[in-house]
C-alpha cells in the first residue's frame, strides 16, 4: 500500500461524527441565544420594576414602566420594543404589593422556526412591595 493512500477507516468516521458533531454545535448556538434573550427579558423587567417604586398610583406606574422601557431598550440589543408588551397589575391576593410583568414575542425570529426552542412569547414578571409612609 502507497504511503499516500488514504485511510478510509478514519475518513469514514470523520463523515460519520462530522455532521453530528454540527448539529450539536448549532443547537448549542440556538438555545445560547434563546437564554440570552431570556435573560434580557428578565433584566429589563427588574429594572422596570425598581424605577416603578417612587410612583403612587397605578397610572403613574403604568407611565413610568412604559417610559423606562423606552429610555432602556437599546441597551438591550437582542430585544425589540415593538415587540415588548408592559404591563403594571395588582398583585392576585395581595393589596400591598403590584407586578410589573413584560412579554417578549419572539415569533419572528427564525431561530424558533426550527422547533427545538420553546414558546416563542417569553414572559417574566417582578412583584413589588408599595412602600408606605412612616
């Protein structure tokens, strides 16, 4: 045998484990995107949260979790404010405390069309005690 002879055992295993090895690859890209979107949803809801507290009403928190959402959505570059829905409720059960919760529709990213992601609305939300007045 040439010693420039290929060594078809070795390349047989290459073409085998190459595309699995892709594969994984890929799927580990996906779902690191899919947390870092995650995470972003998550980081933007507590911020919201934290600058609601100086409001007294429900309407004014309403204003300032919408306002502080527009003033910080470009730091978050994976996320899109059309696509980001905010809302302030009363906490179920609980008159002393609110939820700020946002919701992240991701639909239109093509990474959800592949089918190995969950949901592609991404919710979070963040409870809040109403301070009170010494």
């Amino acid at each position: 045998m040439p010693a420039s002879a290929p060594n078809v055992p070795s390349l047989l295993k290459v073409v085998l484990v190459a595309p699995v090895l892709a594969l994984v690859l890929g799927l580990i890209l996906v779902h690191g995107y899919y947390h870092a979107v995650f995470h972003h949803v998550r980081q933007l809801t507590m911020e919201t949260a934290r600058a609601t507290v100086a409001a007294t009403t429900a309407g004014e928190r309403q204003t300032i979790a919408v306002s502080t959402v527009d003033t910080t959505i470009d730091a978050y570059p994976l996320l899109r404010r059309e696509r980001l829905t905010v809302n302030v409720i009363a906490a179920a059960g609980d008159p002393s405390r609110y939820q700020v919760m946002l919701s992240y529709d991701a639909s239109d990213n093509g990474i959800w069309s592949l089918g190995v992601l969950p949901v592609p609305t991404i919710q979070h939300s963040s409870t809040v005690r109403r301070g009170t007045s010494p």
